[in-house]
C-alpha cells in the first residue's frame, strides 16, 4: 500500500488527535492507541515509515532535552528558518499545516512557551516569554539569519523577540504575523466587544459556506444538527461549571495547564507596549475585511510604519488561517514577500 506522503509532524499530530502514543524504544517503535484508533492505514503508516518516525522523534527528543521551547516542525532546508510563536492557546502545532505548505526546502520551528509541560510556570509578561525565547533559539541556532513569525496575539512576543535577538547581536531578516491582535484590542470594552461580534459573523458565515458545498438536504440537515449538538453540548458544560463552580479542565491536567497559560498570556499582551521596531515587518492578513474585525492590525504600524501588508483571499476565515483550507493562500502570500525581499536585495 502507499503511504500518505504527509511530514512526519503532521502524521504525529494526526495520531495525537486520535489519543494514540508513539514512542522509541531503543531501536523498536511503540505505540498505545484506544480501542478501533489504529486503523489499517495508521499501522500500514507506522510499518512503513517506522524509520523516519524513530529519527524524527530522537531528533525532537534531543532538541527538547537542550532548548524545550523549540519543537521542529521542519527541520531541514536552505532557506531562512522560520521560529513562530503560537496565539495566546500555545499551541505549537497550529503551524503544522502552514509548514508543510512552505515546503521541504523551508525550515520551520514553532515555540512552545513555558507552562504547558508541566515542569514550568507560564510568564507573567510579554518580555519575559520573549527572553525566555532568545535564550534558547541563540543557543540552538547562535546569531542567526532567522525569521520571525506570530499569529493572534503570538505578534506581541514575535516583534519582542526580535527587537531583544537584534539587542543581541543577532540578524533577524522579517518578523512576519500572521492574523496578528494588537494589545490595545483588550484595553478597550468598544473594540473588544466588537472583536467578538466580528468573530460570531464571520462564523456563520463560514458555515453558510459549507453548507454551500454539501450535495444534498439530508447532508445539510445533518451538518445543522451536529453542529447544534455540538453547541448545545457546550452550552451544557458551561452550566455545569457556572453550578458547581468548577473549571471543565478540571482532572485533566493537559486542559489545566493550557487555560492557566492561556489566561497568564492574555494577561501579560493586555500590558504590553510595543516599542518602535525599524526591521523588516510584514503582516498577513486574512482578506481586507479583516481590517473591520477589531482586532486593530494596522495598529503595529505606529511602531513599524513600513511595515508590508499582505492580504488573503475574501473567502478565508480568519481564526482558521493557518489550516486547510485558508492555509495554502496564506503560504503562497509568504512566498510573495520572500520574492519581494530577494529583488530588494539583488
């Protein structure tokens, strides 16, 4: 049988969502996986590529065990690397589709910040994340070329990092954001709620969208129902928890530690002022709509007013940018400024 010929972060991630484990013992691969999880295609995965499993996971192993924030997502390539900071969720992995989209010739790590392994304790401000951050890419990669990236309010930490790699002698060629927020979005109650409101239209509409693609009414009507399920479901939780007071993380330390890092990160961008940046800046955004979203994106011009910006599609949605389906024309928005920066240079 062929196999998927997805990267190797992106068939672990795959198997992560399933809860199923893989692990190296010495020279053999382990695996532990829910009842019916390991379907035919999974195994046929794990026979087949156990040799690049192995060697992906003892590199990730070796990179933790000396800089723990820096997960390889693609490590190989001549381009600049790429190191991007997650939104406010920590969540490394929402780079693994924007990755595999720039190619095998781009290497890409994404940071993990402190909180989520449970060894650590989440930061209390933008300027100690980034600190934290430059420490260990000088000492896996020391002096660069790098680019930077952020997505959501990842931004704040990317353009912090930067400017301290830069203090340090470092060369740090773009900070790229991706869907960025600025931090005056949560100091204002007008502009936050209209950030929110943004969001749930364009969610309806994102669904109006798919509905749209579906090839009959009974597909339809069944799309509505789950998703009716789904929010009645969480609507559910919610109540359980405005009742017995208690977090729905709660016994699950996974879930704990990330809504702890989460509400530490949120509290930490409400407090940053970004300082003037005169490097190389590009913003990603979704379509020009999202100039109306509330989240204030050409607000980083005050600090970078040079700043390029690049626009997506009108049909992208937002939060979901960097997944399929959005993420192949943002992809190709980042191969267009790296164009515009080698004519520049030559």
């Amino acid at each position: 049988m062929k196999t998927d010929p997805m990267k190797i972060p992106d068939l672990l991630a795959e198997f992560a969502s399933k809860d199923i484990t893989v692990w190296v013992d010495g020279d053999h691969l382990r695996c532990n996986a829910p009842a019916g999880a390991l379907t035919p295609e999974f195994r046929d995965q794990l026979r087949d590529r156990k040799s690049e499993i192995i060697a992906f996971l003892n590199m990730a192993a070796a990179t933790v065990r000396q800089q723990p924030a820096i997960v390889p997502l693609q490590p190989h390539g001549t381009q600049t690397p790429i190191y991007a900071v997650p939104g406010h969720d920590g969540a490394a992995m929402a780079y693994s589709d924007l990755s595999r989209h720039l190619g095998d010739d781009q290497p890409f790590f994404a940071l993990e910040p402190p909180g989520l392994d449970g060894r650590t304790e989440p930061k209390e401000s933008i300027e100690d994340i980034a600190e934290y951050f430059a420490d260990q890419i000088l000492e896996f990669h020391p002096m660069g070329p790098y680019v930077l990236a952020g997505y959501c309010s990842g931004a704040a930490v990317a353009l912090e990092l930067a400017q301290r790699l830069v203090q340090r002698g470092a060369e740090v060629r773009c900070v790229a954001f991706f869907g960025p927020l600025h931090p005056s979005t949560y100091r204002t109650l007008p502009r936050l709620l209209l950030f929110y409101a943004t969001r749930q239209v364009s969610a309806v509409a994102m669904h109006l969208r798919q509905l749209a693609k579906l090839p009959s009414l009974e597909a339809r009507a069944q799309y509505i129902t789950d998703r009716l399920r789904k929010r009645r479901e969480g609507n559910q939780a919610h109540l359980a928890e405005s009742r017995t007071g208690e977090e729905p993380a709660k016994g699950d330390p996974v879930l704990a530690r990330r809504e702890r890092l989460k509400v530490a990160i949120l509290a930490a961008f409400r407090r940053y002022a970004p300082a003037p940046y005169s490097g190389r800046l590009c913003l990603f955004l979704p379509n020009k709509a999202y100039l109306r979203s509330g989240t204030g994106p050409l607000r980083w011009l005050r600090v970078a007013p040079h700043a390029e910006v690049y626009y997506g599609p009108k049909h992208c949605y937002g939060p979901h940018m960097l997944q399929e389906p959005y993420v192949p024309a943002i992809a190709e928005l980042y191969r267009q400024s790296v164009r515009k920066s080698e004519r520049a240079f030559f």
